[in-house]
C-alpha cells in the first residue's frame, strides 16, 4: 500500500516518529532496567541515543 500512495505513508512515519521522540523526552524515569524496542526499526538509534544516560549498569535491551 506505501508503493501506491507513498506520500500518505510518509507522513504516517514521519508523525509516529516524532510521537516516540516526544515521550522519550518527556516521560521516563530517572533509570531504567528494561528495554523492550518493538516499533520501527529505523528509530532504534534515535531512541537508544536518549535513553542510553538513563540505563543502568547490567540494564537489559530487548529489540
């Protein structure tokens, strides 16, 4: 379906993208234990890149 209508698509992405950008700015805690990433692959290292100061030592990341 994205083929056909990219346009729509990217632009699904592209809000989805800045809604888990947004929360990850806003609702974590002080540490973390566990991370479970289940979502688009392509923001991995976006969301790593925020949470890797709030891990703690030993933490676990699940992707």
């Amino acid at each position: 379906m994205c083929g056909r209508y990219g346009s729509m698509c990217n632009g699904l992405k592209s809000a989805a993208h800045l809604d888990a950008l947004e929360t990850l700015a806003h609702d974590l805690p002080d540490t973390l234990d566990l991370v479970l990433l289940d979502g688009a692959k392509a923001l991995y290292a976006d969301i790593l890149d925020r949470i890797d100061a709030r891990l703690r030592q030993g933490s676990i990341r699940l992707s």
